[in-house]
C-alpha cells in the first residue's frame, strides 16, 4: 500500500503528538512536584501546558522527518546534472560498509 505525503506527515504528527505528549506528562508532572504548580495554572493546568507544549514541538518535528524519509520512485541520483549523476544502491561505496576487525578479549592468567 502506498501512501502519499500527506499520509506520511499526519502518521509521524500523531506518532510525535503521542510521544511529546508522554514526554512532557513525566517533565510536566517532575516540574509541578519539585516546583509547584506554574501561576494560578494548578497542577493538572502545569501539567497539560507541558503536555500540550511538547506534544506539538515533536509532532511538528515528526511530521517534517516522516515527509522527509518518504518513500519515492526511482533511484537516489547523488550529482547535479545528468551526465554525472550516479545512482545510490547498497553495493556503492557510499553505503558499503567499512571491514572492521573482529574485538578479541584475552583472559588474563589466573592466579594459584
């Protein structure tokens, strides 16, 4: 199944929404315990401002990445003009992967 942009910016909005709004429950809720409550706002007031206000700053971010990381027709092409451009597969050396060598551990020698 294929989904268009718009498909993908309000998938990562919601995943962000979701996440930031988790996220600032436990900052909201850590702020309003350790500091009390902001102004006449309360603890639930505190505590939602943060909900509210990390939910739409990683929602705004997870939609721009998840547009970003769409899926498109064709492959990468990596230069600016035709004659140059070489498209991106696994085997190229952009994404090869570099030989490491293997991490050996020597056991020290015992003492009896």
């Amino acid at each position: 199944m294929r989904h268009d942009r718009w498909d993908k910016a309000k998938m990562g909005l919601l995943m962000g929404g979701a996440t930031g709004a988790s996220i600032g429950f436990i900052f909201g809720s850590l702020q309003a315990l350790r500091f009390g409550p902001e102004g006449n706002k309360g603890y639930m007031g505190t505590i939602g401002s943060y909900m509210m206000q990390h939910g739409a700053f990683l929602g705004f971010l997870f939609s721009i990445a998840s547009v970003l990381r769409a899926d498109h027709d064709g492959p990468l092409m990596l230069a600016a003009g035709p004659a140059a451009a070489t498209p991106l597969t696994p085997a190229s050396g952009l994404f090869a992967r570099r030989q490491r060598l293997p991490i050996t551990l020597m056991s020290l020698p015992s003492r009896s």
